[in-house]
C-alpha cells in the first residue's frame, strides 16, 4: 500500500476550533506535516481564516463575512461554539498563520474561498493572499474550488495549485480544466473516484489529494488505488488506524 499524506483539515477540527491557532497546534503536535486551512477577506481587504461565508457556525457572530470589516471579526469568539475551554480564542490572520506554519514546519495548503462580495472581492483575496505567502518558509499548496479564481493565483504566486472539486463535480473534462489553471494537483471528493479514474489522473502526473476521509478503510482502498494523500479532521487517530508514527508524519 502507498504511503498517504496526511492533511490535517481545518487543523485538527476533531478536537479543536477549526481554522483557528489552537486547532493548528493541537495538529502541529499530534505530528501532522501538513494543514489544511480556508482564506477568506474582510470589508476592507483583511485576508484571515475561516470556512463559512457566513458568521453563525463557527463564531458568536452573525452575517456574512463579506459586511464585516476586520476590526468587527477581531472581536469576535471562534472557540467557545467547540467547547468552553476554547472561549475567547479569535479569527487568525493568514499573516499570523503563515508565520506560525514556518516556526513549527508545518505545510499550509490554502483554500482560497469565493467571496459573497462577488469579482472585486475575489480579485482582492487572490492578490492580497498571494503577496502574504510570498516567499513563506513552510511548504505552500494553494487550491480553490473557484477555478478562475485559482487561474488568477497562479499569475501571483509560483506556489503550486490545486484544483478542488465539489462532489458530483469531477466530470470527464477534467484534464482540461485542470490544465487551464496550470495545477499541479487535484482534490476530489472521495465519492467521485474509481481505481481507473485515479489511475488516469495519477498516469498524468498529477498527486491527488482527496477530500474528506475520516474512515481508516476508505484511506486504505485509496491508498492502494495509488492517492498520494487524504485530507482528515483528526489526523492523529487517523495516523494510528493507518498505523502511522508520529515520526513517519514529521518526515
């Protein structure tokens, strides 16, 4: 079986408040190499985390995202909504994530969401993202399920891009589209694959990330259909059903 690349998604959201620093830490120290996190915008061009366009989920907000300016979502509380002992913790600014992810050594995979605020804001995230992660010292996977937006990031950046793709979504024009946006992976849902069709991608050159498997049996069968990686919401007991070290992670 091929060794799979753990992606802790929403940094380890099992147990933490996702995409905040204590759901990346609590991964960091489980051993995981790689987080997955999502980027969306303020008001007024703040780049920071979170997956929601909206506030209710995840914080003691309310509203979209694309109303707020940065000094509302700063004051907000993105923890207790998990459990009481994560009261108080914030919205983290990508800048504050990209330097914690180069102090720990740790890989970002950055999803780039789609703004309600429609092209300008979109345009503003891609821009404003891109110059962030710069010349970051950890690894950088930038992906998106906006291709166009993805297409625009790779005029910005010489990280590499991913192509992520809803569930139902993965049609047979695949190839093309991802060869429109010049990546260099795809992330499809575990429920759009089949061993040809992952073979195919795979002959291709590409690595395939697949989105979001928390079954160690599931990880297994993609593992032997030849997937390079999983993304995972506690890749610890993931690590530990795959049979993974905590040493092998960190390699």
């Amino acid at each position: 079986m091929a060794a799979l690349r753990l992606f802790a998604h929403r940094g380890l959201s099992a147990r933490a408040p996702e995409n905040t620093i204590a759901a990346l830490e609590v991964a960091a120290r489980a051993g995981a190499e790689w987080v997955e996190i999502d980027a969306d915008i303020s008001a007024d061009g703040v780049v920071f985390l979170c997956h929601d366009a909206t506030l209710e989920r995840t914080t003691n907000g309310s509203g979209p995202i694309a109303d707020k300016t940065w000094a509302e979502l700063a004051r907000l509380d993105a923890g207790a909504w998990k459990s009481p002992r994560f009261a108080g913790e914030r919205l983290p600014l990508l800048s504050e994530v990209v330097e914690w992810a180069s102090r720990r050594g740790v890989g970002l995979n950055v999803e780039l969401k789609s703004p309600l605020g429609g092209a300008r804001q979109a345009r503003r995230l891609v821009d404003a993202a891109c110059e962030i992660l710069g010349d970051a010292c950890c690894g950088v996977l930038v992906s998106s399920f906006n291709h166009l937006m993805l297409a625009r990031a790779g005029r910005k950046t010489s990280h590499p891009l991913a192509c992520l793709f809803e569930a139902g979504e993965l049609r047979e024009d695949w190839r093309t589209r991802v060869e429109l946006v010049g990546a260099r992976a795809i992330h499809p849902a575990w429920e759009d694959l089949t061993p040809h069709r992952l073979e195919r991608m795979r002959a291709f050159g590409y690595d395939v990330n697949v989105w979001t498997v928390n079954c160690a049996e599931k990880a297994r069968e993609l593992a032997r259909w030849g997937a390079s990686g999983i993304f995972c919401d506690d890749v610890e007991a993931m690590a530990a059903s795959l049979g993974v070290t905590k040493d092998a992670l960190l390699d």
